[in-house]
C-alpha cells in the first residue's frame, strides 16, 4: 500500500488548501479532521470534492493517519491553538516513532511552542513550530513559512516546506529555518504585528483622505492605486485599491455598508505584551490594538460623538503626497520596532536568528509583503549586529525626507480631530529616540522621592545609584525588593 509523505489534521480553509498546494507539489498526503457534532464526513467530502482524483489517503482516526505515513512520519496540525494543540499531540503520541517529527502550523503562543518541543523531544520525537502567513490564497498557492522548533526535524520538514512556500523570482523559497524553541512562531507574531501596524496605518490614511481631502471611494482607489506603484508596493495597498473599488449588488461601494469594528485573535495584543517583557517599546503596534479595541466600544463612540461634536472643515493645505509621506514614515517606524523586538528575543532565548532571512521570506507569500523588505534584507547585510534600521543608512535618508510631510499629517489630524494612534506615536517615537537629553530625569527623581528608588547622576559613574532624603524626614533607606 503507497504511504503519505506527510500527514495533515485539519480541513478547515489554511488545512485544506495547504493539502492541496502539497499535493499540487508532487506529495502525497494523508488527511485527517477531527469529528465534531455536524462536522462528520470533512475527509470524505473533501477527498471526493476538491481533492478528487488527486494523490490524497483519507484516515477516519489518528492511529489510522498516522500508519498511512511513510517513516520518519510527519504529521502537521492545522487546528486552533491553545488546549487543542496539546490535546492533539497527546492523541498522536502513542501512535507515532521516536524520530517523527510533529508540526503545529497554527497561529500558537511561542512559550506554548517552547515547551511543546522539550517535552515531545522527552519522548524521543521532534516538534516543529511553524509561523504561516498568507491567507486562504496563499495558503493554496504559496506562503511564507516560518518553522522553529527541534533542529532535528529541519533535514526531515525541508524539502515539504519549502516545496510549498511562495517563492522569490530567482527561485528562493520564502521559507528558511529560523531557530530553536518558538523561534518559528515569535517570528511570526511579529509579522502579524507588524501587519496589525501596516493595517491601522493605512486606515489612518484612508480617513485623511475621505474626511480631510473629502476624496470618494474611486478618487481614493486612483490614489491607492498610484502609491502601490512606488516605494509603498505592497499585497495590503494593493487589496485595498480592490476593496475601494468594490461594489454591493446595489452598484453601490461595499466598504461604506461594513461596520466600523475592528475584531483580533490574539497575535497583535501578544506582540505588545511581549515587546513589554523585553522592555521595548513597540508603540505603534500596540496602539494598533488599541485602535482595534477602541473600535469595538460603539455605544461609548456614539454617545462621545454626541456630547464632543466638532464640525471638521476640509483640509485645503493638507496634500495626498504628504500623506504618502506620512505613512511610507510611519511604517519604516513600525518594521524597525517589529525587528528591535525581534532582536531583543533573540538575545534573550539564544536563538541567533538571521534578521536579513526573516526579511527576505516575507517578501512574498505572506500579508506584508513589499517591496520594502528587500531593504531590510540589504541593511542586515551590511551589518549582521544592526541595534535598530533606523541607523541603516536607507532608513536614514528615507525618514530625513519624509518628515516635514509626516509632522505636518500628525498636526493637522491632531487640529482637526482626525485619530491618528499609529502616525502619531510612531512619530513620538522617533522624537523620543532621537533626544539625548529627555525628561525622564524627572520621573527618576519622583520615583526616588515617593518610593527611595534610587537613581544614577550623570557626574558620576554609570551603576552607582544615589538616593536623597528630599523632605528631610524619609532616612536613608532604600527600596530594593519591587520595581514601580
């Protein structure tokens, strides 16, 4: 009986179309969903419906999935992440060989990722963590994959994974090892932060236009149209030039008819409570959440709208091309943020990943692909040890010209009572990472006159912490055992 050469659990839209776009590749794949009230017959109907005719084993169980695949097994999870995952590995355990190689290709938590390995390396078999991004149709077509996990198991997953991801034109799959542990899925938090970034920013954009320069939807998909040409070339400006343009059954603009609610599954809110854990200052994304989160609270919007009414007029020294500018700023602001926390994991769990290699296979395949990337790729080819693009040269440049045109954006959203969260921090960002001498002195000081927190002096040597009796009556005893 012909063997798989991997197996596949989960038929939901990434599962099935990653089952087709392996089989399209020459494998061979056995297919497995688990049973749920109203959900029995998915392998069934899927094997005599899209993948009928094609080179595809259906298995009814895990025990029988797992004997149709050909040693070592590779068996890759498509499910939802949390308790399943782990419900899942159990199941498939008893079942398998040391050496097999287990993938979870999920959106799942990276400290989940973490221990999933040691404790499936434990038993003697591999764990894969794989981040993979692009949708139902790149999914189908070619994304790009992120694994991390047991580097064992890349000799075993190579050929599969990188056969099915998105490829750049000199043929370079959009797929690369990227490290231990849950380096595969932190990786791929970033990038969905990152997209959570892109996504707010260009909203931003679109509002300026539709409520400052008071443009409608087809003027604005002529302008969306005209920047994915440039220097902002990306899937996401692209979809939105289709979506302006989009009409109901009606005739009229789809866009207009949708509900200004924002929904998220949970990887933008863990890039900014991980951005946290490393003490770095991921302020666009998180404001993007933010912005997500705000757009959920519509009675508390409508009920604010009513009690702060403030007529906006139009824009008339507000221009498209400073819009550009503007976002084009902002959004070499996000990357730098997103690959800074991506630096400071790295550092922290030893990973030793190859920030150039993150770039490049996010340059086609996943949501935020760009043409942009390919300068990342260039700067971390330069210097290996980059603390933050913003010091590569390209960066440099781009941010110097951008900025009259970006100030110039945040101010007029700030006059004009258009919300800017992403523009507008990322440029306070920027402000505050260029200032040599900031005003954190003062906070220092406080936190030593309410709390005896000590505090460095810039006339002394760096690591030698003071502390003052500011009142006269606090002592001289200070506070070592909690940090406000």
């Amino acid at each position: 009986m012909k063997k798989a050469d991997i197996g596949l659990i989960g038929l939901a839209v990434m599962g099935e179309n990653l089952a087709l776009n392996m089989e399209s590749k020459g494998f061979t794949v056995a297919v497995y969903n688990r049973s749920f009230p109203g959900e029995e017959g998915v392998v069934d109907r899927f094997v005599n419906g899209r993948g009928k005719g094609k080179n595809f084993i259906p298995a009814h169980s895990i025990e029988e999935l797992v004997e149709a695949v050909k040693r070592p097994r590779v068996i890759m999870m498509m499910i939802k992440a949390g308790a399943p995952v782990d419900e899942m590995i159990e199941q498939l355990l008893p079942h398998m060989s040391p050496g097999d190689v287990i993938i979870d290709g999920g959106n799942s938590d990276f400290h989940d990722t973490e221990r999933r390995v040691k404790e499936v390396e434990a038993k003697g078999l591999y764990f894969v963590g794989s981040g993979i991004s692009g949708g139902e149709e790149g999914a189908l077509h070619g994304p790009s994959v992120m694994p991390g996990g047991s580097p064992e198991a890349w000799p075993i997953v190579k050929d599969i994974l990188q056969g099915i991801a998105a490829k750049l034109d000199d043929g370079t799959p959009c797929c690369q090892w990227i490290g231990a542990g849950g380096a595969g899925h932190f990786v791929k938090m970033v990038h969905n932060g990152i997209e959570y970034g892109d996504m707010q920013l260009i909203s931003e954009a679109y509002s300026l236009l539709k409520n400052r320069k008071g443009l409608d939807n087809d003027e604005m998909a002529v302008v969306f149209e005209e920047w994915n040409k440039g220097e902002l070339d990306s899937f996401l400006i692209e979809i939105t030039k289709n979506i302006l343009r989009f009409r109901d059954e009606d005739g009229k603009p789809l866009l207009d008819k949708i509900l200004d609610v924002a929904s998220q599954k949970g990887t933008g809110k863990w890039s900014a409570i991980a951005a946290m854990d490393e003490n770095d200052p991921l302020t666009l994304i998180t404001e993007a959440v933010y912005a997500r989160m705000l757009s959920t609270l519509i009675s508390e919007r409508g009920e604010a709208s009513n009690l702060y009414p403030e007529p906006v007029e139009l824009g008339e020294n507000l221009y498209v091309e400073e819009i550009r500018q503007a976002l084009y700023a902002a959004k070499l602001i996000s990357y730098a943020q997103g690959f800074s926390l991506i630096l400071r994991a790295s550092e922290r769990y030893g990973w030793e990943l190859d920030f150039g290699t993150i770039a490049q296979i996010w340059r086609k395949g996943c949501i935020i692909r760009s043409v942009f990337l390919q300068k990342i790729t260039d700067a971390y080819k330069k210097a290996p040890e980059l603390p933050n693009l913003l010091f590569d040269d390209f960066f440099r440049i781009k941010i110097q010209a951008a900025l009259p045109s970006w100030r110039k954006v945040v101010a007029e959203g700030a006059l004009s009572g258009v919300a800017l969260p992403a523009m507008s921090s990322a440029l306070s960002y920027f402000d505050g990472l260029r200032t040599l001498n900031s005003a954190a002195n003062l906070i220092q000081a406080q936190r030593d006159y309410f709390g005896a927190h000590t505090y460095e002096r810039v006339d002394r040597d760096p690591g030698i912490f003071f502390h003052t009796n500011w009142t006269g009556e606090g002592g001289n005893t200070v506070s070592g055992t909690y940090t406000v």
